[in-house]
C-alpha cells in the first residue's frame, strides 16, 4: 500500500496530514473533541480501494495554529490543491462535519459525494444543555483548568446524555481524553500570540439556510446515544438536502466511528460503493 505523510504550507499555517491507497479520494475531517487519529480504524481498511487523505485541521494535532483570521474551508481547499486531488468524497464528523458541509457549498464541483457524521452546522439554535455546556467548557479554560474542560467534553459527547462513565469503554474514553487535551493545549498556548488566531470565516447566510443547493449524494449519520440536538441536525440535513439518506447506528453517541466502527464501516462502505443506505 502506497503511504505518504508530511505538513503542508497551507494559507499560513502548517497542517499535518497522511495518504494512503489509490483509487477514488476519500477525505477524512476530524471532529472538534479529536484530531485526525480518530480515523485509525477507517484509514487503511479505506486505503485498500480508495485514495485516502486524513488531516489535523489548523490548531489541532500536529498543525500549527496562527495568528489572524482563516477559514476551515480555504484550508482543505489548499491542501487539496497541495496534494493534487481534484475531487472526491469528503467525510466530516461533528465539527469536521461543519466544515466539510460548508466545503460541499463553497465548492461543489470538488465533492463528488459528502458523508455528514453527528455534524455540526452553522446558523443552529442550540438547546439549553449544549449553551450550559459551552459556557462551563468556557468557564473551565478561561480558568487554566484543562482538565475539567476535558472532563465536560468526555461526559458530553464520549457518554451522551443518557450514560454513566462506567458503561462507557475506558480505553475509548482514554483515547478521547488525549486527543481533547493535546488540542486545548495548543489553543490556549496560541490564544497568547498577537494577534490570537481568528476570527473563523464561515458562509454568511449561514449553512443551515443553503441545504439545499447541496447536490451531492449525502449520507447522514447520527449515533441514537448523541445530545438531541444532533438528533434533530440529523433529520434536519436528510430534510433539507434532497439527495440525503439517514443512517443512524444503535448503541453509540457522539462518535460512532470510534464507538462502532464495524457498523459505521459496513454503512460508510455501502455508501461509497453505491448501495442503499436504510433511513
């Protein structure tokens, strides 16, 4: 199997990445909790028929992280570019879904087909739960204390709503835990630089307006353990996006492809060799 890493100049930052395999482009972006080690169990078994890229998004992982403003999306555009993939299927999860969404919209004829994992969007009304989780994550790293910060995230998206730690698998958690960390890290060390990175340029009417000039065969994902409000993203995507199908995976929460990656790569390999997928 054909391998390369490396990092990438790209708009002023240096973004790690990894590609493996031949065949049609398959584009890994990692959710917010993670960086593009959350994708160990998809990379290779991918490889075996597709080319597959994986990054760390800018301050994540072994990217770098800039000051001034940036977009997401004019950074997977450069790094496409960098590497010479034209096109290909782009699979985002929670945060990454927001940015490969936002991608789908900026640059539709670059996305051959867009698979959305527990997505994110721009332009959502938040619950009451996910606000109070956001202003104690805020609280807890505006106080230095990454480690509790780290513990929200844990309970939040690895345990869901409805689960205690004990169920949960540890070594799952343990994974997460450092991910998650090394990534709050990087960002509070970078929030020091003048200027501080930012701010992050999204699409303005924001995405959850602009569903449907999505053209591109979709596939949603959602674990049935998540926060409701990515319930609801889930049925609101497969709504609003005429050529989406609605894949939900028992038994998990925020993150199926680390809590159940064989189901998640039966549906992701369904998907990609055209087969139906159930809604």
């Amino acid at each position: 199997m054909e391998r390369a890493s490396g990092t990438a100049p790209v708009n002023g930052a240096d973004l790690l990445y990894e590609v493996a395999g031949a065949g049609d482009p398959v584009v890994l972006v990692h959710a917010g909790v993670a960086d593009s080690r959350m994708w160990d169990e998809q990379f290779e078994p991918l490889a075996c028929d597709h080319l597959v890229l994986r990054y760390d998004l800018r301050g994540f992982g072994g990217s770098s992280f800039p000051g001034g403003p940036f977009s997401y999306v004019a950074d997977l555009a450069a790094l496409l570019d960098h590497l010479d993939i034209a096109k290909g299927t782009v699979v985002g999860a929670s945060f990454g879904g927001q940015v490969a969404l936002e991608f789908a919209l900026q640059h539709p004829a670059r996305v051959t087909s867009l698979v959305l994992v527990d997505s994110a969007i721009q332009g959502l009304e938040w619950s009451e739960e996910v606000e109070r989780f956001g202003a104690a994550e805020d609280d807890a790293l505006e106080g230095g204390r990454v480690e509790e910060a780290v513990e929200l995230n844990l309970k939040m998206w690895v345990e869901g709503p409805s689960r205690e730690e004990s169920e949960m698998d540890a070594e799952l958690r343990e994974r997460v835990r450092t991910m998650q960390r090394a990534a709050f890290e990087k960002q509070l060390l970078a929030e020091a630089q003048s200027p501080p990175p930012g701010p992050a340029e999204w699409l303005d009417p924001p995405a959850i307006s602009r569903l449907a000039e999505i053209r591109a065969p979709t596939l949603v994902v959602v674990g049935d353990q998540d926060v409701p409000d990515f319930l609801h993203i889930s049925e609101r995507l497969t709504a609003d996006i005429d050529s989406a199908t609605r894949s939900v995976i028992e038994g998990a929460a925020h993150l199926p492809s680390l809590e159940r990656p064989e189901v998640f790569m039966e549906t992701l390999r369904s998907f990609l060799s055209g087969s139906s997928t159930d809604a």
